[in-house]
C-alpha cells in the first residue's frame, strides 16, 4: 500500500513538473514583439525642394499595414512650439510624408507611430540650405518607445 501511496504522489509530482514547463513555454511564446519603426529620408536639401520621408513599421518580422496612427510632425531648431503635424500615407507597412522646407535651417523630422498597443517616436535631423548642422545641434537625435 505504501508503495502505491509513493508511486501515485511520483506519478503526480512528474504530472505537475511537465504541466509547468509547458505553461513556461507557452508564456515565452507570448512575449510580445517590439514595435520597429526605421524612418528614413535626405538629411540634406535645397529650400523650396521636395523632399520624402518614410517611415517603414514593423512587429516581429511582420510589416505593420493598420497601424492605429502615423503622423510626421515637422520643426525647424528652436522653433518646436511652432511645429507642424502631418497626417502619413500608406503603402504596405511604409507610411510616407512628401514636404518642402521654405527657409535655410536645421529641422527635425519626427515620425509618431502608435501600433500594436506601442508607440514609436524616431527622429532625422535635416540640413536645409547653408544651415550648418554642426553648430546647431542643441537637441540630441533620439528615438522613444513606449
């Protein structure tokens, strides 16, 4: 009777070991993936030039076609209260914005992605005209995730 006893508690403690790897399993296959947006574009144009910026958005290895919302918001150095939002178009996980930059200057492109529960905010800085991009970089580059 004893040995019964033992082998059914074995019995249910290997049971419960292998439920619980599985259960360890199962949560790493549900991590969730990062949010990736590369954005890309000329860091250098003339004024009055047409210039394109796209930033491509992915989840895992998957392009994000339904991103919940993308808009490029658009300031020249010192001037961030006087930024300016555009709305993205779409194609294929790549969302674009075509501008022109009026006056010589430094000018930050910063593209808001929100997808997947997340929200990715990466930044080109752009060189319009004579402007020297050296000695005016009082902002740093950088990209935020949340």
């Amino acid at each position: 009777m004893k040995k019964m006893l033992a082998v059914l508690l074995f019995s249910a403690f290997l049971l419960n070991g292998c439920g619980s790897d599985e259960n360890k399993a199962n949560t790493a296959a549900e991590t969730p993936e990062v949010l990736d947006v590369k954005l890309t574009g000329p860091e250098k144009v003339n004024p009055g030039e047409s210039a394109a910026y796209e930033a491509a958005v992915s989840y895992g290895d998957e392009a994000v076609t339904d991103a919940d919302e993308v808009e490029f918001e658009v300031w020249k150095e010192g001037e961030k209260g006087a930024s300016q939002m555009f709305k993205a178009k779409q194609e294929k996980g790549v969302y674009r914005l075509e501008t022109t930059f009026k006056e010589d200057g430094v000018y930050t492109v910063q593209s808001h992605v929100t997808a997947k529960k997340q929200h990715s905010m990466p930044t080109l800085k752009v060189q319009v005209g004579d402007a020297d991009a050296a000695s005016n970089q009082s902002e740093d580059e950088h990209s935020h995730n949340h």
